[in-house]
C-alpha cells in the first residue's frame, strides 16, 4: 500500500467528488480514479459507492477509514521522528509529547522543573508511547481522559490540568447555538482516528448531545483547527491552555468542556 492511496482516498472522502478530489490532489480526475481503483483492488473491496451524488463511502469504506487516517499518521510520525532524532547537540533528557502540549503546557513546565539540556520531540499520543516503551523516550507528557486505562509498567504523575474548550473568533457573529442538547452553528472537528477525537464523541454520546451536520473541515491538527477558528471558519473544541486574545469561548454550557489531566509518564525500574 502507498501512502499516495491513502491521501486519494481521504481526499475522496472529505470532498465526496472524484473531480474536486482530483484537483485537491494536483492530478487529472481519471489518474485519480485509476488510483482509487487501485487501492480497492489491493483492499479486496469496493470502498465507493459511484451510484450515489455526492459520493458515499461503502460499509468497507466505512471500516477502513479510521485506519487509514491512523495509517497516515504512523507514517508521518516515523519519518518526523526519524529525522528529529538525528542532533548533533548534547541533550540529557529526550521528552516526547504531542504538538498541543509542546505549545500550551510544555514551556511553563519546564521552566518550573528547571530542566536543562532537553531534547522535545513531538509526535502523536501512540507514537510517544512507543517511544517510551522502546526507550526512545525518557519522559512523556500526554493528555488523560476520564475512563483511560493505566499501564502496569508505566509510573504517571499528574503535573498539570486542561480541557478541551469549544471557541469561536470573536470578530466573527457566527452565533454558536446550543438549545434541546443539540449544537448548531459552523463546526471544525476533529478526526474520527485523533484522541481528540475520539474524546470529543464520547462526551458528547455519554452526555446525549448531537451536532449539526454543518461541519466545515476536519482535520487531525489541532494548530490546523485553530487557525481556522481565528480566520473565522466556525467552532472547534482546542485545549484550554492554547487559547490566546484571537479567541473566545462560545456561549455554551461548560458541560460541553471535555476536562483531561496532563501526564508525566515514565518507564518504571
């Protein structure tokens, strides 16, 4: 499987058109069919159904899914990992962690910690655990939620607390609406395959909250969602600790807020 099958069939699956996935992809709409086709050769599957305007993902299409937006992160993180770990400069202690905790919670904590001669490698929750356990890593710093299972051979220490905030541009009257446990308005969400996203579906189940089916882009980058929500594109759920005077909360209740402690997690003795 290339990772150039993956990108088509994420593309064809955001855009539910084989000519606007085409031009998304810098190619010519029968090249791009001919590598969907492909993939679902490979797969052993029909992925699309063709029938259907806009195109709809088939009960395999569905199934590989998840997979493969977690594919294509594995992928990415390797080769970013890969090409970090190559320094010529002396670092004592080797942290990994996600982007997200890099940028809000990282610094503060380092500074508290008076850690000298780190090296930061920032990659996805699973990529960091791998890390460790091949003892890549010397620590890493990775959100908990309510219900995560902790790992016998693993010590955590709580150092901080976040939340995932539902925010908006200010500038921006989009007027996020939450009324009869259901929210309207622009969403940006993030990725089935993400923690984050996964997180955010299962408060939302728990609690029975649903959402429009307005949602504007997904993406598994939560810098990505929040560049968006300060040119004005809609709502996304970001931590806590990234938000800045270019955005605000919605006005809806804070029980939409997902709560999640930041870990230090080390390899124990």
């Amino acid at each position: 499987m290339e990772l150039t099958w993956i990108e088509d069939f994420l593309a064809l699956y955001r855009t539910q058109n084989f000519t606007e996935a085409a031009a998304q992809r810098c190619t010519t709409q029968p090249a791009f069919s001919r590598r969907v086709q492909q993939l679902e050769e490979w797969l052993g599957t029909t992925l699309f159904d063709r029938t259907t305007r806009p195109v709809q993902l088939t009960v395999g299409g569905e199934e590989f899914l998840r997979r493969a937006q977690r594919m294509r992160e594995d992928i990415l993180d390797a080769r970013r990992i890969a090409k970090s770990s190559q320094s010529h400069y002396p670092q004592t202690v080797r942290i990994y962690t996600t982007t997200a905790i890099a940028v809000g919670i990282l610094p503060k904590w380092l500074k508290e910690c008076d850690v000298l001669n780190h090296s930061i490698l920032t990659s996805s929750t699973g990529g960091s655990l791998e890390a460790l356990r091949q003892k890549r890593a010397d620590q890493i710093l990775l959100p908990w939620f309510k219900g995560d299972i902790k790992d016998t051979q693993l010590n955590y220490e709580k150092i901080a607390e976040d939340r995932l905030v539902l925010v908006e541009a200010p500038q921006v009257k989009m007027h996020t609406i939450f009324k009869n446990k259901m929210l309207s308005g622009p969403l940006l969400m993030h990725s089935p395959g993400t923690i984050f996203g996964e997180q955010i579906a299962r408060h939302l189940s728990v609690a029975h909250i649903t959402c429009n089916r307005q949602v504007v882009c997904e993406s598994s980058s939560v810098e990505t969602l929040l560049a968006l929500v300060k040119e004005g594109f809609g709502a996304a759920w970001v931590p806590q600790s990234l938000i800045s005077r270019e955005i605000v909360r919605c006005a809806v209740p804070e029980k939409l807020d997902v709560p999640c402690d930041i870990m230090l997690i080390t390899l124990k003795n």
